[in-house]
C-alpha cells in the first residue's frame, strides 16, 4: 500500500470510507470539537476487495478488529467509534485531554 499515510503522532486518525456512518460521525466529531486529525478514505488506497491487506498491513497494532473505522490517537491505536466515544469520555472525566 504506497503512499498510505500512517498515524499521526498528536491527534486522532481515522480510516474510514465515506459510505461509512461511524466513519463519519468520528470525523464530524474532530470538526466539531476542532482537534488535530486526519481522515484518510480507505478507497483512495485500496480496492473495495482489497479490504484484507488494509488489516493486514496494520497487522498485531489492530489485534482482531476486522471493521472500519480504524481510530489511533497520538499513534496509539483505540479502535472504532464507540471506542473513540469512550475514549474521550474517560480523558474529559480525568481532564487528561484538555482539548477534548
């Protein structure tokens, strides 16, 4: 997969596909809260048959999550949207994350 952008090191990273509703709302959620992230649209990289080698290229980081979205922040993997909801659930509970 040339050229397929890797995490960033500060803020959320989202692959997803635009037919996607929880990889829209993941990215509606960073516009909206106007934090770092980059979205990357899977089919701008890969075929829609092709989606195995998008899994396989992230290998062990992604453990058995099989689905999109794929969420990191700060280049740590957190998994899908209801993750990513928790996720930041729980940095604004202990005030972790100031800009969420």
């Amino acid at each position: 997969m040339n050229n397929f952008p890797k995490p960033l090191l500060k803020g959320f990273t989202v692959y997803g596909a635009n037919y996607c509703e929880y990889c829209q709302k993941a990215k509606s959620w960073c516009y909206e809260n106007n934090v770092t992230f980059l979205y990357v649209n899977i089919y701008d990289f890969i075929n829609e048959n092709e989606k195995d080698k998008l899994f396989s290229y992230f290998g062990d980081i992604i453990s058995n999550h099989k689905t999109i979205p794929i969420i990191f922040c700060d280049d740590k993997f957190i998994g899908g949207w209801t993750d990513m909801s928790n996720f930041v659930k729980e940095k604004r509970k202990l005030e972790i994350l100031s800009d969420f």
